[in-house]
C-alpha cells in the first residue's frame, strides 16, 4: 500500500474574480457540496463557526463504491492567498491525516485569481487504504491510478463550478 502515500493530484484554474471572493468561497466549507460530486454536506465542529488554524469541520463523501464521513481540520487559513485542511485518521493526528487539501490564490493582471488545488494522500490511514486491506485481490496500482482520475476529475468539476458561483458575484 506504500503506492497510496504521496498520490498528489492538482488542479488548476483561472476565475473572474477577486482573490478575497475567491477565498471566502473556499473557506465555506459548509458551501462546498453546491459544487463538489463527491462531498455531499458538511458542518462546522463547535466550537468552530467559521475557518481559522485549528477549527474541524465534519464531511460526507459519497462516489460510486460507498459513502464515508472525514473529520477535517483546518491547517491553513491566510486570507486571500492560501486555505487548507487535513483528512483526520482514527488517531485524530493533524502531523499524521489521511490526505492533506489546499488552496493557493494569486491575483492576476485582469483582477481575476489563479486558483491552485492540491490533493496529497497519506501518510494516516484512509477509505482507499481499506478498501485495498478488504479486498486484497484488486490491483492496488490500478485500484489507485482509479482513484487519482476520479479526484483529478471531481476537483476540476469542483473548480469549474467554483469559478461559475465566483464570477456570477
């Protein structure tokens, strides 16, 4: 399973729109399921209400295979240049997540904001990695080359609609 560890998966994007409008849409994590295929809700942990360094959130996932839900916690937040969190494991251990997913926003010429998504897998424990421990007959590297191309796809999806919801003001 040490081809799950590093998978990386990124996305990038321009949209019409000011890098703070940007932001404030990525950090609404309650927002996301409006434009993401796989997270279907969301919800701050109290005492969170909003994103900043330390604040967790719950969220459901649901693809083709199963539905699962994460604990996440938010480990960037740099308002307008840079939001990310953490996948929590069972060990709850930000040093140790599941998966790490960041934001990167720049400013361009025109008044619009480059857009930089990141996915990166591991080193904690994960639904991918027990799928491969359930079922220990499927091909883990094609198992995981599937699952690089539904997150490479979902998150394009994601930035496409990001970008509508961003430009519509």
């Amino acid at each position: 399973m040490d081809a799950i560890t590093g998978m990386t998966v990124i996305v990038e994007g321009t949209v019409d729109a000011p890098p703070e409008r940007v932001f404030d849409l990525l950090a609404d994590v309650t927002a996301v399921p409006r434009w993401s295929p796989e997270c279907v809700r969301t919800q701050w942990l109290a005492p969170a209400a909003g994103p900043e360094v330390g604040a967790r959130f719950v969220g459901v996932n649901r693809n083709e295979l199963l539905e699962w839900e994460v604990t996440c916690q938010v480990v960037e937040c740099d308002r307008p240049r840079r939001f990310g969190w953490v996948v929590l494991d069972d060990g709850e251990r930000p040093d140790r997540p599941s998966s790490r997913w960041r934001y990167e926003l720049c400013a361009t010429d025109g008044g619009g904001t480059r857009v930089r998504g990141e996915f990166v897998h591991g080193p904690g424990d994960s639904k991918l990695r027990w799928l491969l421990r359930t079922h220990p007959e499927w091909p883990t590297e094609a198992v995981v080359q599937f699952r690089r191309e539904q997150l490479r796809e979902n998150m394009a999806t994601t930035m496409a609609a990001l970008a509508e919801v961003a430009e519509a003001g």
